[in-house]
C-alpha cells in the first residue's frame, strides 16, 4: 500500500508546520464564533418575535440579553477573523500568490457581509426604547441575512478548495478566471448547508445548555424554561437535517475526493458491497480492530447495494488515514446522539411528558453545547486533512502554498497568547453579565457615568 504524500516528500519548507498549526488554532477558534455570528440573530429574531406577538416581557427580556451576549461574542469574533484575513497571506503566499485573483470576489463579499452585519448589530442594541417596535425587530434580519452570506463566502473558498473550477492553468499562471464560478462551484451549497446547520446546532444546543444548568441549580422559572424552549427547538430542527445534508453531501465524495472517501470508511481494498467499519485503525498497512457491518458501507457512501467504495490501495496519494477516519466517525457519532436525543425529547413531550422534570436529561442536556462544538471541530479536521496532501485538489499540493519562514512559530506563540487572553476575557464578562442579571439589574452599570461622579463626592 501507497505512504501518505507527506511521508514521501523528500524536503518541506521551514514555514509550512507552523502555517498549519497556526491555521489549525485560528480556524478552530474562530468556527466556533462564526457559528453563533450565523444562527444567534434568527434565534434572537424568534424570541423578540414571541415577546411582540404575545406582549411578553420575559421574552423581549430574553431577547435583550441575548443581543447583548451576542454583541460581546461579536467583538471578539471581529478579531480572530481579522487575524484569519491576514494570515491567509502570510501563512500561504504560494496560494494567494497564484490563485488570489481567483478567491477574491468570495472574501471581498464576505467582508462586506461582515461590516453590515456590525452596523446593524449597533443599531439593534441601540434601538431598544428608541425605536418603533416593528421597525427595531426587522433591524435583526440584516444581520441574519449577512450572517449567512458572509458564512456561504467563506464555504465557497473552502469548497472550491475542494473543487477547484473557474480558471485555467496555462505555464503554471492562472488565466481566464470565471469569478462566479468559483462562488457556486459544485460542493459550495452542500458544504453550506453542512455547516449552516452545525451553526445552530452549536448555537441552539449552547444557549439550551446554560439553561439547562441554572434549572440543575433551582431555577426553574418561566425565564428560564422559555429561553430553553426556543433554543433547545432551532437546535432539534438542525440536528435532525443535519445527518440527511451530511449524507447527501458525502455521497459526492466519491467523484470530487474518492481517496478522502477511502479514508472515512478505512477502505483499504476496493471491495463489492462495502462495509460499514465503525472503529478500528490503519496499522502497517492493515485495519485492526475495526467492527465490520457488511453490505452497509455502499449503502451510505455509494446509495447501492453493489457499488463499491474505491480503495486506498487505487491512489497514489492518500491523506493521513487515522486522523481523517476518526475525525470523520466522532462527528457522525456525536450527530447520531443529538439526533436521537432530540427526537426523543419531543417524542416524549408529545406524549405528556416532560423531561425537563428529569435531572438525568438536564445532565445530558448540559452536555450537549460541548459535544456539538466537539463535532464542528472533528468535522472540519476530516475536510482539511482529508484533503490532503492537497490545498487545491489535484492541483497545489499544501507544501507547495507554504513560504519558508521559520519565525512564524513566534506567530504561533503570540496568537496563543492573544486567543487564550480573549477567552479568559470573554467568560469573564459573559459571567459578571449573568451574575448581575440573576440580581436583577437589567441595564448593566457604568462606573462613570455622568451623575456618578457628583454623588461619589
């Protein structure tokens, strides 16, 4: 059997390990930011709707905060995306050297994307008491909307990544750049819908999980159980259609990226029918403790009984298997139970029964904002290193996109420093938010506000 490319190449720039750790720890960072930048304005957008609609404090009280936690995330969000616009650049001057005519309509969209999004953010914080009622509610579908745009600009990149189309490559230059091409290539609208849907589910699941915990702690107000019904709903709508995008989209594998394909399944040998292979490892060139379901694998991938997934054994080139087939089996794994969790929830409440009254499921339900984090992360780690040794597929290979600059590891160094200080930063104010909120105060105080220093005298 054929060595991952990686192991096969003879010499790699001094830049490329810390470009891809440094890629690693951004892009980590920031998805899950760039989750609740996409789905927390519709689910603000419904709870501000409920509070309108039928004269609801709690909601309207609900949705303010709400806003406010949003507009924290926001800033913070604002920065590592910063930082991943210029690190694109510097981490892989070969890739934006060739192909930056290529991928620059979709950033320049999303940058645009992203200013609105802020400018309404303000004005909908700041409208509140100051505005028509109506007429400050429809301040959130902007930042709805450019939410998703934004978001779909960036998939688009990463799924021409993947597919690449729209130019040709003529002595190695890029000519004849199709720029719209490249925004709706092939994979770009099931690579959104993919991760459009993780973002509420992360997002729904988050919110639903803090609330979860303060009725663990005894608050078992109206408050409490309406924020959790709302969020606690986006997110089941999501992990529902979640497994069925998936499966649409992993049945195009085959075509676009078979080897990743192979990877996913542990398929060594081009077998007719395919098995499932839940589990297991690549050792020496054979899978060791691997549960084989048979028939299942075509079933899935291929939508046969008969066809077969190819096997690592028909390409030259194969991604590194273990990392990529157990990235690949704890995102469905973690789908699978949120899936089965939620239909279970609401199966039982159909039924009259409440499972809120239960602290085994509010546990569970404490859970679920890590786990769906979780399987954002293993997901991404199964497109970008299924992909490799690729960055274009099939036409740079990611040593090729890296410089030769070892000081990016001092890159690597301080970017740690910043996102670990704006973590600790971010729970810090989101906590002393809560802590004044479960007081009572609504608006949070000012120590300087005018008035404040006369009285202080």
């Amino acid at each position: 059997m054929l060595l991952p490319d990686a192991l096969l190449a003879v010499a790699e720039p001094d830049g490329l390990l810390p470009a891809r750790q440094q890629m690693a720890l951004s892009l980590g960072w920031h998805i899950v930011l760039a989750c609740f930048g996409v789905a927390f304005p519709a689910i603000i957008f419904t709870m501000h709707l409920i509070g309108l609609r039928r004269r609801d404090d709690d909601a309207l009280v609900l949705a303010q905060r709400w806003a406010k936690v949003s507009a924290v995330l926001f800033a913070i969000g604002a920065v590592s995306g910063t930082v991943l616009s210029f690190e694109m650049g510097l981490l892989w001057p070969g890739l934006m050297g060739t192909f930056g005519d290529v991928l620059g309509l979709p950033f320049a969209f999303e940058g645009l994307a992203f200013f609105l999004e802020a400018i309404f953010l303000g004005i909908y914080l700041y409208g509140w008491g100051r505005m028509p009622p109506r007429q400050h509610l429809l301040m959130v579908l902007p930042m709805a909307v450019t939410g998703v745009v934004g978001t779909y600009c960036v998939i688009a990149v990463n799924a021409w990544m993947n597919v690449p189309v729209g130019f040709d490559l003529v002595d190695g230059e890029v000519v004849d750049v199709q720029p719209w091409a490249v925004l709706f290539n092939p994979a770009a609208f099931w690579q959104f819908a993919h991760m459009w849907l993780a973002a509420y589910m992360v997002a729904g699941f988050s919110v639903a999980a803090v609330y979860a915990v303060g009725m663990l702690r005894g608050r078992r107000d109206r408050r409490h159980r309406l924020g959790f019904h709302v969020a606690f709903a986006f997110a089941s709508v999501s992990a529902v259609l979640q497994p069925v995008v998936g499966h649409l989209l992993g049945g195009r594998l085959a075509e676009w990226q078979p080897a990743k394909l192979a990877a996913f399944e542990l398929a060594t040998e081009t077998e007719s029918p395919s098995p499932l292979r839940l589990g297991g490892f690549l050792v020496d060139g054979e899978v060791r403790w691997a549960l084989d379901i048979p028939y299942l694998g075509s079933i899935i991938a291929r939508n046969s009984f008969t066809e077969p997934v190819r096997g690592l054994e028909e390409f030259s080139t194969v991604p590194p298997v273990n990392i990529t087939h157990w990235a690949f089996q704890v995102m469905v794994a973690i789908g699978t139970l949120l899936a089965l969790a939620v239909a279970a929830y609401w199966l039982a409440r159909w039924r009259g029964r409440d499972l809120l009254d239960h602290r085994w499921f509010l546990r569970f339900v404490a859970t679920t904002g890590v786990l769906s984090i979780v399987a954002v992360e293993a997901g991404w780690v199964a497109t970008e290193v299924g992909r490799q040794p690729w960055i274009v597929y099939g036409v740079m290979r990611t040593p090729e996109a890296a410089g030769d600059n070892p000081g990016l590891w001092w890159l690597l160094g301080a970017t740690t420093v910043v996102y670990t200080l704006m973590t600790i930063g971010a729970v810090v104010v989101l906590r002393s938010m809560a802590r004044r909120w479960r007081a009572g105060e609504h608006d949070l105080p000012s120590p300087y506000a005018p008035g404040r220093q006369e009285t202080s005298r």
